[in-house]
C-alpha cells in the first residue's frame, strides 16, 4: 500500500519525492508534521493529495486572525425549540488534519491543537470526546517575519515530529508542472488507495521493528548534547527522543529492514529535532543556525556499533 501512495503523490506533486517520502513517515510513524514555504509551492496541494490516497475523512482548517478555539475543536450550540444544548466536534476531529496557514492564527488558537495532537481527544465544555484513529496533523506555514505571522509557540512546535522546508521546483520540474496543468486539475484524478484499517495494521508492524539499547543510548546521547550546548537555549525535550524513535523505526520499515542502524539515527536527528530547539541570543549574531548546530553534535557524538539484534 505505501508504494501505492508514493506512486499516486508522484503523479501529482512534480519533483517532491524527499516531502513525499517524508510525509509517508510521519504518517505510518504516527507523528505531525509542519510544512514551511513560501507561497504557492504546493505545500496545501501535497497533502490533500494525500489524503485523497487515504480512504478515510479529511479536513482542512484555514488559520486567521480572527479563527477561534472553538472553530478548532468544536462547542456546544443551543437548541432554541428543545431548550436543549448540543456539542458539535470540529473539524480537528479527522484522520488527516490539514491547519493551513497555521502561523496566521493567534498562539491562543494554534494551541487548541495540542491536546488532540497529544492525546487523540478534545475537550469541549469539561467533556472529553476521541477522534478517529489514524489521526495526522499536518500544518502549513509561511516563513517568519512575513506580513500577519505569528510565532508557533514552543510547546506547539514541540508536538510536531518532523519540519520540513519546502523550496522552489527546477525549471524543468516547474515545466511538468505546467504541462500537468493544462486540463483538469490532476489531483480530482487522485484515488484511494489505502484504508484506516490497513494503515493501523502498518503502524503496528513498525513498533515491532528491532532497536537495540545501543541506538536508544545514542538517541538519548544526542538529545542531552543539545541541552547542554552553549549555543542553544532550549534543547531537545524527552518528547523529542520519543518521536525520534519512532520515526527510526518507520524509517528502517520503509527501507525494508525490521531493524534499526545508527543511520537511521542521524539521518532524522536535524528533521526531528531543529524545530524544537530555541538558539542563544548570541548564536543568532553569528549566523549559526539549528541545523549547523545539531550537525556539530552529532559529529562529535560517538556512533554505536550494533545496530541490529
């Protein structure tokens, strides 16, 4: 099923096949992902696309100033005949959840997401409801410092297991892109093809991948580097570690192993973990950036021999 789905988002999302197999991760790892790019490179269009491959319920919440928690997560509406109150879910309440423009809305409303993006619920006047399992949140945003951004709060930026930046097509990508262009929209010939049951199914074949202690030692390793840093502010939270994990394991999957090896490791630590790291005031004026930090950690980090059981 999975090369099912790369095949149908290779069709429509012309010369993206590292965002492709990416999303693809995040999804049979269980994890969020946040897209970064500036307008009109397709970011929305990827994962409506891959939604469409999902024969599940999908939904897309357009995020602006004036959004409110409620328009998130639902409220409960008064029924004037009954005299009754009734609790509509919102539209968070999906297996795919598309937040696009998520950085347009204030950080009170991008924080209505963390609950259902930890836990797989929302709580609406007191009252606890789950939402449909498989459940990925996948959010736009446009880069900082453009007009109405705001900054994604620390603990919102913490729920996501993967960034990804987005840039522009090669000329010759961006001419498919136009001849694909010249009928029908190509995603409208987008199907289905994959269901909720087979892709709980897969997510449960990845947690029985192999990790040998070694790994989870280097994992953790890594993560304590970050904190203690003198470039970085904030490190790299336990959360992060966990999501780490998972994505080696879905990453080793995809690769055809049932095993885990130190590339796996390295290859996700700057994706998984740049996003979550807050940089010294200091590093900024140097010009250091998260990736080139996390890059000199795990140079200097002893790589473990074993890999695999």
């Amino acid at each position: 099923p999975l090369q099912s789905v790369r095949g149908e988002m290779g069709r429509i999302i012309a010369g993206q096949q590292a965002l492709v197999d990416r999303l693809l991760l995040a999804l049979i790892s269980d994890g969020h992902v946040l897209l970064e790019g500036v307008p009109g490179l397709a970011k929305t269009l990827a994962v409506k696309t891959l939604a469409k491959t999902l024969s599940g319920t999908f939904s897309r919440l357009q995020f602006t100033p004036d959004l409110l928690p409620a328009d998130v997560i639902g409220t409960r509406i008064y029924n004037a005949p009954t005299g009754e109150f009734s609790t509509r879910i919102g539209p968070v309440s999906a297996n795919i959840v598309l937040a696009d423009e998520i950085n347009r809305a204030s950080p009170k409303t991008q924080s209505a997401l963390l609950e259902a993006m930890e836990e797989g619920k929302v709580t609406v006047d007191g009252v606890s409801y789950d939402i449909p399992d498989p459940f990925t949140v996948i959010a736009t945003q446009n880069p900082s410092g453009y007009v109405g951004t705001y900054p994604l709060p620390e603990a919102q930026l913490d729920r996501f297991a993967l960034k990804l930046k987005i840039g522009y097509p090669t000329a010759e990508e961006e001419v498919a892109i136009l001849a694909a262009r010249k009928g029908e929209n190509p995603i409208d010939s987008v199907r289905p093809v994959i269901n909720a049951d087979e892709l709980r199914r897969i997510r449960a074949e990845v947690t029985e991948v192999k990790m040998d202690e070694e790994l989870y030692r280097y994992i953790v390793t890594l993560a304590c580097a970050t904190r203690k840093h003198s470039a970085i502010a904030l490190g790299a939270s336990p959360r992060a570690s966990v999501a780490l994990m998972h994505l080696c394991r879905a990453y080793a999957y995809i690769k055809g192993r049932n095993y885990v090896i130190p590339d796996d490791v390295a290859t996700l630590f700057r994706p998984a973990i740049a996003h979550r790291l807050m940089l010294r005031q200091e590093a900024k004026l140097k010009g250091l950036t998260a990736e080139a930090v996390l890059g000199e950690i795990l140079r200097a980090t002893p790589v473990p021999f074993k890999g695999k059981n």
